[in-house]
C-alpha cells in the first residue's frame, strides 16, 4: 500500500510573517501568506519576509519524504517491458542452429562426395548469413536515431520503453500550473467603480504595494511601471496576513484585500460583487481597493495559459487522446481554465496522493495513462502513469519520476513525441520483418535447398557478403527516422 502524506504539517511558525510559495506541494500559483501560529510544509519555499518555527517532523515523517517513498513504491511496481527483438532473437538463435546441424548432417550422410566437406561449408555460411546482426541492430538503430530526433525538438525520452509506450496512451492527466500556465503570477485587469478611473486604481494599488514584497504586489506595481505611472509613496504600510494591505497614500486611508479586510474596515463592496465574480469565472484573484473607507475598484491577478497550450491540446485530442486536468487549484479557477481550453474533466484541489489515485483508478479501468506535470507534488501520479512527461521548466523530482521530459515546457511536445513513437516502432516491426525475411530466404540457399536444381552452392564468403548488406539494410531504414516530421 503506497503511503499517504500526513494532514500534519512539518514546522510551526513562532513569529514573523512571509509569503510562502507552496507550488511544488500544492499545485497553488498564488504564495500563501504566513504568520505566527501558521504552519509550513518542508520544501516550500519562503518568497520574503523572515520566519522563526520549530520544526515538528523531520526525516522520514516530511510530507516531502513520503512523497519520495511514493515515487519509489510506484516505480517498483511497474513491470519491466519485454522488448520484441529479444523474444524474436531467442527463438530464431535456437532455429539456426538446428537448421545448420541438420545441413552438417544432411549433407554429410545424404550429400555427394566429399560429402562432410559439402556438409561442412554449408553448415558454415548458414550460421554465417544467418548471423543475428541485421536483428540485433533492428531495434537498437530505431532507437538510437529516433532519441537524437527528439532531442533536437526538445524532446528528452529516459528509455526506450517510454518511445514504445507512448504511443499506446488513450488518456492524458495535465496539471494546470507551470504545465498548462506559466506558473507565476501576471496582472490581470482592474475594474473601476462607477464613475471612477481604471489607471487610477492602478496607480493607487501600486503606490500602496511599493511598501509589499509579496509577490502579487509586486505584479502590480510592475503594471503600474509598465502603463508609465506616476507613484505616490505610502506611509504606515501594514499588512494583514492572508487578507490584504492598508496604508495611507496622497494623505487618504487605503485599503486593498479581499471580501474579508473590506468587512473589517466597514467598507461596502458589493457594488464591485458582479464585476469580480466575473474576473473568478475567469480563473482571476480578485483584490477590492478602497480610499477613505469607499470602494473605488479592484485589480485582478491570474495565472496566464501559455501562448502554446490551445494549439498543444488540440494537436493532442486530433491524435485520439483524452485529456484530464487535476490541479491544486481551487475548484472554480480550475474549471474556468478548463472552459477556456475545452477540457471537461477538470479535478480542481487535488493533492499529490489524489493524482495518484486518479492515475491508478484509469488504469484500473483498462486505460493507458500519461501524465504530464511538473511539480513535486505531481511526482508520485508520473511515476505510477503508464509513461510520465515533466516540463523541463519544472523540478528535479519531477523529472527524475518521468519518462520523457520536455525542455521547453510546452506541451506541443506530447504531439511531437507521440509522433515519434509512433514512426519508431513502426520502423522497428519493418527492420524486423526485413531480418527475417532476409534469414528465411538466405538460409534455405545457405543449407543447399536449390543444389538439386540448379547445382548452386552458396560461398561462405559470399554469405559473409550477404550478411553485411542485411545489416546496411537495416541501418539505412533506421536512419529514415530523421526525416520524420516532429
């Protein structure tokens, strides 16, 4: 049974405050504010601010090292895949040498004179043109061309079972930050109340942010500097944790946070109610902004789709595959992205055990599942899929649990590795088929099938000949493989 991470958390924070980027764990794009009394997850990582905790679990007990135990039980329980060359090649060595023992003794009791010599020579070019070569280079040449392609178009496969696999796969689970998005926050929009100025709301969130090291202030005071805004400095800046900020800028109380800190601050939102429930729907955290106790807009923070994701998944689902999103995202942000790139099976506030499960239970149900992320937390699910891709702009866990891994981090690769594979074991199958077909025919005419006819014996030199034209064969039909459009 694979382990379950604990609830508990790893440390307690005594005291301090800071935003704490939980991605790697969580799957969540937006930094998580911390304060004394919170707790911490090993592993994340602290994006500003300085934390005194106590660390509670250590070792073994991380929720980090069971992730690990789970990669390692899942990739234990994998069967290695037997290659098709080796089970061909067992049988075919066992063949030739009955057939070159049967031709030593045909032609030595049944040949003309000298008989064994006539049984001799034969015996010799059979094992000679049957020389397992052109079979043994079959698959390996396939391979050998068919990686270099891919990694040119920056797509790294680990093994060549993965090439095998891939193209078998009926079913594809993505994470939605850093796979599907960038992974980092960007500035979404701002809404104005009634009356009032969108740049405005800009300039006054931003001028309040300048005081903020969190990571969504900072988005936007980078907006701010982009639209060429003039900046007021804040004075007596504070910061309430997980809810907002206030402060004074142009001598006027300002207030910037969610539903919470407005409540807290008798400021009436609702008329924004419609406006920001909207920019949700669209995948957006909404911050409300108000000046001297009135609400004057609000500034939107999201997580971007890359550029490359729409064309990506249609490319994906034009090649027969079913796409699944299972994020850490909060439920209505994941369906909202799932709306805008077509996706409808969308699994929103999953952790690293819950993808997992879900890989297990299609699998379970007769699919062939990859999966594609690029955090810790999706380490575990691209151990245990049939074959797991990691983003080459992710982590090293991620990487080191996947099969195939996309340097680029776009997800076109999928696309183009399925692509790959398909050609690869369809070149396979051929230099097999031409292996043995070459062996059937030579091999009779080696053993001296047509001498009654025709009074033709084939030369061992003239075997070794044949022998390395099978085996040129082979490697020029491999080398096809770097004409394959990726």
């Amino acid at each position: 049974m694979i382990a379950k991470p604990s609830k508990s958390l790893t440390a307690l924070i005594l005291a301090g405050s800071s935003a704490v980027d939980e991605s790697m764990l969580t799957g969540e794009p937006i930094p998580v504010s911390k304060a004394a009394g919170d707790r911490l997850i090993g592993a994340t990582l602290n994006t500003s601010g300085a934390l005194a905790m106590r660390a509670e679990k250590v070792g073994a007990q991380t929720v980090l090292a069971q992730i690990v135990e789970m990669v390692a039980q899942a990739q234990r329980s994998r069967a290695p895949m037997q290659r098709l060359a080796d089970r061909v090649a067992g049988w075919f060595v066992l063949g030739v040498v009955a057939i070159a023992l049967l031709t030593f003794f045909g032609w030595g009791f049944f040949g003309p004179q000298p008989s064994w010599a006539y049984g001799l020579i034969n015996a010799v070019a059979v094992l000679i043109i049957a020389c397992p070569c052109a079979l043994g280079l079959a698959t390996p040449m396939s391979i050998m061309v068919a990686t270099g392609k891919a990694a040119t178009h920056g797509v790294l496969f680990r093994d060549a079972a993965a090439i095998e696999t891939l193209r078998k796969v009926d079913t594809l689970i993505v994470d939605k930050t850093g796979t599907l998005t960038e992974g980092r926050p960007a500035f979404h929009g701002a809404v104005a109340a009634t009356g009032g100025d969108e740049a405005e709301v800009v300039r006054i969130a931003a001028s309040l942010d300048q005081g903020s090291e969190h990571p969504l202030a900072q988005t936007i005071v980078t907006e701010a500097r982009r639209r060429q805004l003039t900046l007021s400095t804040p004075e007596g800046f504070e910061s309430s944790s997980g809810i907002g900020v206030h402060g004074v800028v142009d001598g006027q109380e300002v207030v910037l946070g969610n539903t919470v800190l407005m409540e807290e601050n008798g400021v009436d939102w609702h008329a924004l109610e419609q406006q920001a429930e909207a920019l949700r729907q669209e995948g957006a955290s909404v911050m409300f902004l108000s000046v001297a106790g009135k609400a004057v807009g609000l500034v939107a923070v999201s997580d971007p789709i890359k550029a490359s994701t729409p064309e990506a998944l249609d490319l994906l689902r034009a090649s027969g595959l079913s796409i699944i999103m299972a994020t850490g995202d909060g439920d209505t942000t994941a369906r909202a992205v799932g709306r805008k790139l077509g996706i409808d099976q969308v699994f929103g506030e999953v952790k690293s055990k819950d993808k997992d499960d879900l890989v297990a239970r299609l699998q379970a149900q007769g699919h062939r599942v990859a999966m594609a992320g690029d955090g810790i937390n999706d380490a575990p699910a691209l151990a245990r899929a049939n074959v797991g891709i990691a983003m080459g702009t992710g982590t090293d866990v991620a990487m080191h649990s996947a099969q195939v891994t996309l340097v680029k981090g776009d997800l076109r690769g999928i696309a183009s590795a399925r692509r790959v594979s398909l050609a690869t074991v369809r070149n396979m199958r051929q230099n097999l088929l031409f292996a043995l077909l070459y062996n059937a025919l030579g091999v009779p005419i080696a053993a001296g099938v047509l001498y009654p006819l025709t009074g033709m014996l084939l030369s061992p030199l003239i075997a070794a000949l044949a022998m390395s034209f099978s085996s040129v064969s082979v490697v020029t039909n491999a080398l096809r493989l770097r004409r394959v459009i990726v």
